[in-house]
C-alpha cells in the first residue's frame, strides 16, 4: 500500500505496483480541478479500507453525478476557499437537506435554503 491515499504525480515517480482500483486524472480535467478543496481524511497515518482521496471541486454542470466528491458551481467553490482558514481546523460534515433543517436550530446553522 505505497500509493493508497496519496495525491501523485505519475510524471514524477516509476509507479510499477499500482496499489489501487480507481484514481483521478486531475491535471487533465478542464473545468473540475481548477480550483478544489483536499478533505483531509484518512491521510496520517494511512490505513488501507478506511477510505481514499476527498476533494470538494467545480462542477462543469449542476445535473453530473460525481463518484465520492462534492462539486459545486465554480464561483461557490471560490467562496469556500477563500473561507477555509487551516489554522481554525475546519470539519467537513456533509448532510441531506432533511438533516441539515432537523440540527440547523441546535447547532446554529444559517438557514442556506432562503438562499437558494
């Protein structure tokens, strides 16, 4: 498990024994990984199984299904990384909308669907 969770550069390694089922090709992607969040998970130490590689990135189009990532409109994704203070330790917590309503008043959570 060299390789497992870890963001590479194919051009910088000799990658014989590939130790995984699916990467992302992200220097070749156009609009998506223009700008992008890594979700720090499962990342020191790395254990095999417990999940690989997060990122929160543009999307080209809101109808696109994306396997493991959250995409977004590429002017929201700007607003989320200019948000992001590493040194605040941020937590990604990801929820339905039916979930987010039923905590929004205990946990304080703005009411984001009057935005939308």
């Amino acid at each position: 498990m060299i390789y497992y969770n870890q963001i590479i550069s194919r051009k910088n390694f000799d990658i014989s024994d590939v130790d995984w089922k699916s990467s992302e090709k992200m220097y070749y992607y156009n609009i998506y990984y223009k700008l992008g969040v890594f979700v720090d998970q499962n990342s020191d130490p790395v254990e095999y199984g417990f999940g690989s590689c997060i990122f929160l990135h543009n999307w080209d189009n809101p109808n696109e299904a994306m396997a493991g990532c959250t995409a977004m409109h590429p002017q929201k994704m700007k607003e989320i990384v200019r948000w992001l203070d590493i040194e605040k330790h941020p937590i990604l917590i990801q929820l339905t909308k039916q979930s987010y309503i039923s905590v929004m008043e205990k946990w304080k959570l703005p009411d984001i669907f009057s935005f939308l």
